[in-house]
C-alpha cells in the first residue's frame, strides 16, 4: 500500500529560498516538531528538511558575515576606507 505524500510537508529547495524565507520556513518546521502531533515517518522528514534550512540560513549569514566592512571615517565623518569583518 502506497503512502500518500502530505503536500505541507514538502518544502521548497532551500537553495532558493531567501534567507528570511528559509528562516519561517525552519521556525514553521520547528513549531511542528515540537507539537508532538506529527507521526514520526513525517518526523523524521520534517527533522531533515530542517537540517537542510539551518544549513541554508547558516550559509547566508556566513556569507553576508564575510562583506560586512568596518568603515573608517575622518573627523569630518567622510569615509576614509574600509576593513574586513573582525579586522582591528
């Protein structure tokens, strides 16, 4: 006997997702898990496409993380240059 495929558990390609996107996405997934209405074949399914989310979140960030410039101004607040993230 074939299971039928619940349409609200299949989520898009979190590669295509923006990053707020993926966000609602994961707290949608989470607010799911922790319900404890979900029988646990659908568990399992959500628990990876929420892995797969987090990684997509977590990519963003890092990703944004990484052209994030430290400004330098002169007294008169003009820009002078810039640093990389974390630079001192």
């Amino acid at each position: 006997m074939a299971m039928a495929t619940d349409s609200s558990t299949q989520a898009p390609d979190p590669t295509q997702l923006s990053f707020e996107d993926a966000l609602r996405a994961l707290e949608s997934i989470v607010r799911r898990l922790e319900s404890g209405d979900v029988p646990l074949d659908e568990s399992i399914s959500l628990y990876a496409q929420g892995e797969a989310l987090r990684k997509r979140c977590a990519d963003r960030l890092q990703a944004a993380e990484a052209r994030i410039a430290k400004l330098t101004v002169d007294a008169n607040g003009a820009v002078t240059g810039a640093q990389p993230f974390g630079a001192d």
